[in-house]
C-alpha cells in the first residue's frame, strides 16, 4: 500500500511539473515578438551568415533570461535538475556568443569594414563576453556595480538586435 501510495504521489509530481513547464512555455510564446523576415539580398554570403547568427544568437538569449529570472522565485518544487538546466542554459550562451564572435572574426576585411560602417562594430559583444571573465555563470548573478546578469543578458541581446537592424540598412552597405 505505501508503495502505491509513493508510486501515486510520484505521478502526480512527474504531472505537475509537466504542466508548469507546459504553461511556462505558452506564456513564452504568447509573449513572443514578432520577427520579421531578413533582408539578405543585398549582403554578401558572409554578411548574410553573420545576419542570420545574430538572429539565431539573440532569440537563443531569450531561454536563460527566462531561467534566470524564474530562479529568482521561490519554488518550494525546484530541484537540483532545474537549477543544472539554468547553469547549461548559460554554458550554452557563452558557446554561442563566443561562435558568433568567430563568424565576425572570419569576416573578410571588406565585409568587416562594411559591418562598421553601419554601425555594427562586434565590440560591444565582445565587451560583455570579457566582462563576465569569458562565460555566464549563475554564481555571478549579482555583481557589485552592475545589473543582475539577466539584465545583462538582455542588453546583450539589445545589442545584437542593433547589429542585426545595422545589417538591415541596404543604402548604407551598399553605395
């Protein structure tokens, strides 16, 4: 009988987190931003790569702000698995905003020169990166001075929708 009774209990448990991870991620759809389609025609392969990147990169940011932030609420039903998600959520950003800073440092000395012209100079990206000692991590959540790192997290995605808006701008990239 209490083997049942466990076995019941972990179902109901196993139902409940499912359906909290459910609404979470209906709440983040409903609350999503409309992208519109990129303009790449007038880019070269390599802008067009970059722009795609950017794109990828700042939607991506999206999934440990989100973490981070429901972290910050106390959940009596969190769990050592909840909190490793988070720290793979930044893992996974640092990764790739590193990447994405391959893809600009590959960039031909045209098209780089181009991206500047623009206003879409990497070094702000960079920047962020550096600041956070090469990596996102929950135990720099809070550092004196700045703002919690899911604000910085967002910013950084402001960021990058700038370069991605600059990358947009056709009369400026070509003349």
């Amino acid at each position: 009988m209490i083997e049942l009774a466990l076995f019941v209990a972990a179902v109901g448990y196993g139902a409940f987190r499912l359906m909290r991870s459910q609404s979470a991620a209906r709440r983040y759809l409903e609350e999503g931003k409309d992208d519109g389609p990129l303009e790449l025609g007038h880019l070269t392969p390599s802008l067009r790569r970059l722009a795609l990147e950017t794109r990828t990169l700042r939607i991506s940011l999206e999934s440990p702000i989100r973490a981070l932030r429901e972290l910050l609420h106390a959940d009596l039903t969190r769990t050592q698995e909840d909190i490793d998600a988070v720290d793979h959520a930044l893992m996974e950003a640092t990764r790739q905003v590193s990447d994405w800073l391959v893809v600009v440092d590959r960039l031909s000395e045209s098209d780089r020169q181009r991206l500047d012209d623009v206003g879409g100079t990497p070094e702000p990206v960079r920047a962020v990166l550096n600041a956070e000692h090469g990596g996102f991590e929950r135990s720099r959540f809070r550092v004196d001075g700045q703002p919690t790192l899911d604000v910085r997290l967002e910013n950084l995605g402001k960021e990058l929708a700038r370069i991605e808006a600059a990358l947009q701008v056709r009369s400026r990239i070509y003349r």
